[in-house]
C-alpha cells in the first residue's frame, strides 16, 4: 500500500488578508507582476483575477486575496472580516496581513492578528501605503508596540518592499515541483510487458482513492455520512494527505476503498462554501489526491454551468469520472432526466458512467460501487502497441488528417506511453497537422473498440523522430 508521504501535497497557499480598501488587490497584481511566470489560472473562473500560481526564482506558490473572493457590497465590514479570516486560516498555509498605514492599528485588525497568532501558521504582516520614508519610522512604532512580527513597510502600488516581503515566507515554499495532478503517473518507458503488469497490479492492489466533489447542497455531506454509517461498511479515519483533510477508508464487499478529504466535504457553516472560488480550491486540492472523482449532481437542479464547470475541472485534471445524479427519490418521476440521452446532449460527456442514486436512503449504492471498480479499471488500463494500431490505422486511412499546404498528414503508428492519467502518442510525419477536431475524432473512434470507461485520455502529436 501506498503511504501518505507517496502523495504530492498541493503548492502552499498563500493568502492576502486585511480590511476592505487597504490594498489587497494592488498588491496581489503587484506579486503577479513582479513575478512574470505565471504557470496557471484556475480553469471556471470567469471574474477577475484573484487566484493564480505562480513561481519565484526557484520557488512556486499559489496566491489568492481572500478579499477579492469573499467581499461583497451586502457584506457588512465585520462579516466579511470574519469570513476572510476564517477562510485563511482553515485554507491557507502561509499569510499575508495588510495593514494601512494612514490608519493605524485598527481594532479590526487586532481581532484578526489574534487570530492568526493562535492559529500557529506562518504569517508576514505588511504596513502599505508606506511611501514616505520620513514617517516611515513613525508609523512602523504604531505597529510595533502592540508585538507585531515580522513586519515590513511597503508600497504595492510603487512596488516597494516586495522583497523584504516575501523574505520571511521563503523557508517554507518548496521548490517547484512537477505537476501535482501528475505525481500518480505510471510512465512506461522501456518498462517489458512483464514489469507493466507488475505495476499496474501493485496498483490495484492498493485503495481506489475516491474524491466526492460538487456544488454546494448537492448531497456530498448526505452520502459520505451514509457511507460511513452503512452497517455493512467497515470504516476508519486516516491520516489525510493534505494539511487538514481527513481521509475515509471504506470497505464494501472484502474491497478497500479510501475516500479522500471526508473533513472537507462534512464541514458545515464555518465558510461561505457558495463562494465559486472556495469550491475551486479545495477541488484542486482533492483531485490531487484521487485516481476517480465522483461528481454528484441534485436532481431536482439538473445538470447546471456550476456542474459543467466541476467536471471540466476533473477532466482537465484527467481523473477517473463517474456521474452520480443524486437526490433521486426527491424528484417527481415524469420530471427526471433521461440519463440514457446525457451524452447525446453532452457528447463530451458520453464516454463517462452516469448513475442515479439516493445518499440519503442508500438506494443504488452497490451501482456507485461497481462503477468506481469499473472506471479504475479501465484507469490503469494498458492497450497494446498492435492493438491500438489496429484501432486507429484503418480509421485513419478512410479518414485521413486534412491535408497542408505542404503536403499529406500521415500518422504512421501510436502507442500508450502512460497509464494514471492515460497519454497515447500519435506519431506523424506533421503533427502540427493533427488538429484539435481531428484528434477528437480519433478519440471518439478508439473509444469504439477501447471504450476507456470514465477515464479522459491525452492524445498528443509527436514528430516521426521525437522519442526514437
């Protein structure tokens, strides 16, 4: 089995908190700036900007201004206070904390440093607007009488002090990893069909990890506390493998199955979790964790943006996929969905498993479970290079790439170059030449022969020579 030092943490995230209005969003643009590489914007954010990966010289964390996400006009000043600071402390790995300059150390800000303090996290505190150095002594005494340390002046609109800023936060960002999301692959390289083998049943012998994600209300909470009270279920905590995310091990017919982040899907009412973005972060920080995702969906709701976006997330993440529309005995039987006619609307859908179920009664249970063994199955599955040739040469002849200018686009053979998430190399003479269009195609007809249940997979061009 695989320990919990075996799964990549998420980057730390650093979070920008303060009062409204004292700079939070300037100084976060102004990091950006001042660090040109950036590697990733969450995908299903369509507001501004204010969470972003980013990498530093040899370091790589990820930035959100909690302002930015969790003030509102209707939010009176001490609300939307508590519930920036709740949601650093509960989300975040390291803090930033704003101060005015011109208006001193305000009581708004005593509660929330108290608060920081007792959380034991790392924290910088930052006094901005400091753009005059002759009273820059001045008002840094205001701060320091009242024991706050580390602090540095600085100016995010000038960019001064972002430096000095950042200096007491780089003990603890690691070195810029990999991609997380890819921390799990099997590359098969020059791997013998016997070493293959071998691996991917060392896999299976280990727990399918499990991340139950979707919108708020949508049953998560409902069926993971089914699942965990089940009598036919054997259950035990385990150490999650995030900062605070408590994961689940459940056994269903003699077969170990690890749901990860339980804690974080059974919190209730100490965060705003309608924020779009909270659901985007801790996703991402799921996903990372998991093999298949189960995404639950209400019913009663029908498949909404907010569902689409969260599945986009699990395919661009190429996680296994089951669909799971819940709250089914909820819903009136002339108003629920045909699921068998999903993919026919959604065909970017068709490829994944989509059941109906009740989290609340346990009805169709055993079918979620079957789908998962399904699913990750066909997840660590390894497709020959013969019989995936096989699959695609004959298509490709009756339907080859259209042509460039400079001549035929010939795709001379494919292979399977990774399992956990799937990758197949399609080898051409003008891979360029292979467009996006194209290459769903051909993904619609592999999956004819080689259905590849719920598992996104990558097709990706090579020239003829590349990887000889």
């Amino acid at each position: 089995m695989s320990s919990d030092k075996d799964v990549p943490p998420a980057l730390p995230l650093v979070a920008i908190l303060g009062r409204p209005n004292v700079g939070k969003s300037t100084l976060f643009n102004r990091l950006l700036g001042e660090n040109r590489a950036i590697t990733m914007d969450m995908p299903g954010v369509t507001r501004d900007r204010h969470y972003a990966t980013v990498t530093q010289g040899p370091y790589a964390y990820r930035l959100v201004d909690t302002g930015g996400i969790l003030f509102g006009d209707d939010h009176p000043l001490g609300e939307a206070i508590r519930k920036q600071a709740l949601f650093a402390l509960e989300e975040a790995d390291l803090l930033i904390y704003l101060f005015d300059a011109k208006d001193g150390y305000n009581p708004m800000d005593r509660e929330v440093v108290e608060k920081i303090r007792a959380s034991g996290k790392p924290a910088v505190y930052a006094v901005n607007k400091s753009d005059a150095p002759t009273r820059e002594s001045v008002l840094m005494a205001d701060f320091y009488k009242y024991g706050v340390n580390p602090l540095v002046p600085v100016s995010a609109l000038h960019g001064l002090g972002m430096d000095e800023l950042l200096a007491p936060l780089a003990p603890y960002l690691p070195s810029a990893p990999d991609d997380p999301m890819e921390a799990h692959r099997l590359v098969l390289g020059d791997l013998s069909e016997e070493e293959i083998r071998e691996r991917i049943l060392k896999r299976l012998e280990e727990p399918a990890r499990i991340a139950v994600i979707g919108r708020p209300n949508v049953g998560k909470s409902t069926l993971i506390n089914h699942l965990l009270g089940e009598e036919r279920l054997v259950t035990s905590p385990l150490p999650g493998t995030t900062r605070d995310a408590i994961d689940t091990l459940v056994t269903w017919k003699g077969r170990p199955y690890r749901f990860v982040d339980t804690a974080g899907i059974r919190k209730r009412g100490k965060i705003a979790e309608a924020s779009e973005m909270y659901g985007i972060i801790r996703t991402e920080r799921t996903l990372i964790q998991a093999e298949i995702a189960v995404v639950l969906i209400s019913t009663p709701d029908g498949l909404t943006d907010g569902d689409l976006r969260i599945i986009r997330q699990v395919i661009d993440a190429r996680r296994g996929l089951v669909l799971v529309f819940n709250k089914w005995d909820a819903t009136d039987p002339k108003e629920a969905p045909d699921l068998t006619k999903l993919g026919e609307r959604y065909p970017f859908l068709a490829f994944a498993p989509v059941i109906a179920l009740s989290g609340l009664t346990g009805k169709n249970i055993p079918a979620l479970f079957r789908h998962i063994d399904t699913v990750r199955s066909w997840y660590y599955r390894r497709i020959g290079t013969s019989a995936l040739n096989r699959a695609i040469l004959p298509v490709v002849e009756h339907t080859p790439p259209p042509r460039l200018k400079t001549g035929a686009v010939r795709i001379l053979y494919a292979t399977q170059v990774q399992i956990a998430p799937t990758v197949i190399h399609l080898f051409s003479n003008h891979p360029d030449g292979l467009s996006p269009t194209y290459l769903q195609f051909l993904t619609r007809k592999i999956r004819e022969i080689h259905p590849f249940t719920g598992v996104p997979f990558l097709l990706r061009p090579r020239g003829k020579k590349e990887g000889e």
